[in-house]
C-alpha cells in the first residue's frame, strides 16, 4: 500500500499518470484533490509516517487548502510536536501565511502551543511579521497572556511597542489594556 501511494504521489508531482495510475488517475483533479485531503489530515493528527511518504515523494510541502493552510499551519495550530519538526526539517516554509495573514506561529500562540511556539521561533521569519488585520505574533503572545513568549520573541527582535490599527501592541495587551477601534 505505501509503495502504491508513494507511485501515486511521484506520479502527481510530475504530472505523469501513466502505467500503474493509469487506472487511479481517470479525474486528475480528483485524485489531486484526495491526496490533499490525506496531507492535511496527516498534518492535523500528526501521522508522521503519513508525512514522511509525502516528503519522500516530492510532494510539495507548502500546498495550501481553501483558506490558505498549509501541513505546518495545521500541524501546529493541533498541538503535533512531531509533526511539526519533521515538516520543518524538511523544508516547509514557517513564515507562510493563510489567507488571513496567520502564521504556524501566530496559531500555535494562540492555541496555547508553547513548545511548538519556541520551535518556530527559531525559523528565520521576521518576529514582527503582521496578518491582515496588522497584528503580530508577539501581539497574540500578549493577548492571550503568554508571557514565556512574549520575552522569546523580544529575544529575537520583536517590537513589543508596535501597535495594531487599533492602537494594540504586544505590551499593553500584556497588560490587559485592550484598544478598540469602534467609538464607544
């Protein structure tokens, strides 16, 4: 069964269906579909021997789903330590970012995350790195009262005085003073 998979996924990576996935490969985009499908959900439980297969056959490690996820976003966001070292030592990108701007990072924070937090951390992203609604890790790391993080992050150049639209920075979330930008 793997040594079919791994066929399968070579023979996606460069677009040849032929001999063995002949059969398999009557909808291209189907297939494409369902082997996204089976990465993701990897990532999620954190199958490793899953991911290695992915990895071993060239599979593209930043492929996103529908709201720009990628494996390690989705890794980290559910906790899968393994998981997430295995896709970072293979290359996956730790500074991408889902279509809201998100990074594995800023999930992990939020999701309470510690270890997998320091562990990205050391990946050569910008500390002061901002999602679409201007935030930055270190802003989550303050909100959400993570305080082991919030000195990691400084550690690595973060400016905890950089503020959102709203006049939020990491420091005074921190603090638990929270800005809004709608009038009162």
């Amino acid at each position: 069964m793997r040594l079919f998979f791994c066929m399968l996924l070579s023979g996606l990576s460069f677009s040849v269906f032929a001999g063995p996935t002949a059969d398999v490969s009557q909808d291209p985009a189907a297939l494409k579909a369902q082997l996204q499908d089976y990465y993701f959900d990897a990532a999620r439980r954190g199958d490793v021997p899953m991911l290695e297969t992915f990895i071993e056959a060239g599979y593209s490690l930043d492929t996103r789903d529908g709201k720009g996820y990628t494996a390690l976003i989705l890794a980290a966001y559910h906790g899968q330590t393994a998981a997430v070292d295995r896709l970072l030592a293979a290359g996956a990108d730790a500074c991408a970012q889902d279509q809201r701007g998100n990074t594995a990072l800023m999930g992990a924070i939020f999701k309470g995350e510690v270890q997998i937090a320091r562990t990205l951390l050391a990946a050569n992203c910008s500390p002061d790195q901002r999602n679409g609604a201007g935030q930055t890790a270190a802003m989550y790391a303050g909100l959400f009262n993570r305080v082991e993080l919030l000195d990691a992050l400084k550690a690595k150049g973060a400016d905890l005085n950089a503020e959102d639209p709203q006049g939020n920075s990491a420091a005074r979330l921190a603090s638990g003073e929270i800005r809004n930008a709608a009038p009162r």
